[in-house]
C-alpha cells in the first residue's frame, strides 16, 4: 500500500507539472499570436500614417509654391514644421510599436536595416523640398514679373524633379519595411503554430503515458 501510495503522489505530481507546463506553453503561444494581431498591426497602422503625413507634408509644399499670394504662401511655409514634427511622431510611434512587438526576442536586424533606410530616405526628401522652396523664396524677393515667373518655373520642375525622384524613393522603401514587418509576423505565427503542434503531441504522449501508469497501480 506504501509503494502504491508513493506511485500515485508521483503520478499526481506528474499529472500537475505537465498542466502547468502546457499552461505555460499556451500562455506564450497567445503572446506570440498578441504580437501578430496587435503590435505588428499597429506598426504598420504607423506607417499608413508616415505616408499620409508625407503626403500632407508634400502636398503643402507644392501648394506654396504655386501660390501667388505672398501671405497664403508664408502661411504654408509657418504650417511646415508642425508637419515635419508630425512625420517624426509617425515614425517614433512605428520603433515604439515594433520594440513593443520584439521584447524578449530581440530587433529583426532585416526590420532595423529597411527603418533605417526609410529614415534616410526621408530626410534626403526633406533637404530637396528645402531647397524647392529657397528656390521659390526668390520669386517674392524679386523685382520684374520676368524673374518671378523664372523663379517659380524653376521651383516646379526641382519639385517634379529631384524632389519628386525623393518622395518616390521613400514611398518604395516605406513599401519594402511593409513587406519585412508582413514577413516577421508571418515567421512568428509559424513559430508559434509549430510550437504549439509540439506541445500538444508532447501533452497527448505525457497523457497516455500516465494514463497506463494510472491502470498499472490498479
């Protein structure tokens, strides 16, 4: 009856270690699976944000220079810097996101390279626009009608230009950080689905196994 008693105490322990073990596992499944359906989702809501806020930035540029109201267009120009604030709040949000998203597993160095190149990308752009509209700046310190026209025409085709080459170039990388940020939820899904499938045959063979136990001290 002793042995048998001890038989069973060590079944039970068993049987509660393997709940709690199981317990665990499916506890950082469902992390894994709040990583993909939550942070990662709202890392790239932050992006669809970062390129609306270009637009914004973008579109304002060129309405300043098209202008022909000097007050209209030092207007645009005074709204400038909030917009470029709002670029730099879209992208600190998209690092917290993703730091949020990588805690315990680390920066995906392919995930850090793109959001440095994005970054790059945009401040390139930023500097071109700067120059557009040093360009167009000109035109109201001009004095014939003549050079105004110049400055302006000058102005648009360094938007449509080097400019425009620019935003292009960011709006590319934006999509390629999209494409690793798709990729790295994908691997940590298939991560924890394998995880998962592991888990489940480990819980059915620890199952069975204490399960003969239990008949075989009877």
């Amino acid at each position: 009856m002793t042995q048998r008693r001890w038989v069973s105490v060590v079944i039970s322990l068993l049987i509660v270690a393997s709940g709690w073990f199981g317990s665990q596992t499916l506890l950082r499944v469902d992390q894994d699976l709040r990583v993909i359906y939550a942070e990662y989702t709202l890392a790239t809501t932050d992006l669809g944000h970062l390129n609306s806020e270009l637009i914004r930035y973008r579109t304002s540029v060129i309405r300043a220079i098209e202008t022909d109201n000097r007050q209209e267009y030092h207007r645009i120009v005074a709204s400038l810097p909030a917009k470029r604030t709002h670029v730099n709040e879209a992208i600190e949000r998209f690092i917290a996101a993703t730091n949020g998203a990588s805690v315990g597993r680390g920066v995906d160095a392919r995930e850090l390279a793109e959001l440095k190149a994005v970054q790059t990308k945009i401040a390139a752009y930023m500097a071109s626009s700067q120059n557009a509209l040093h360009i167009i700046e000109q035109r109201w310190n001009s004095g014939p009608n003549l050079d105004a026209q110049r400055f302006q025409d000058q102005a648009r085709e360094y938007m449509a230009g080097d400019a425009g080459s620019k935003y292009m170039s960011v709006t590319v990388e934006l999509d390629q950080l999209l494409e690793v940020v798709a990729t790295i939820a994908g691997d940590v899904k298939k991560q924890a689905d394998a995880t998962l499938r592991v888990v489940t045959i480990l819980l059915v063979i620890l199952s069975l196994t204490l399960g003969f136990l239990v008949l075989a001290v009877r």
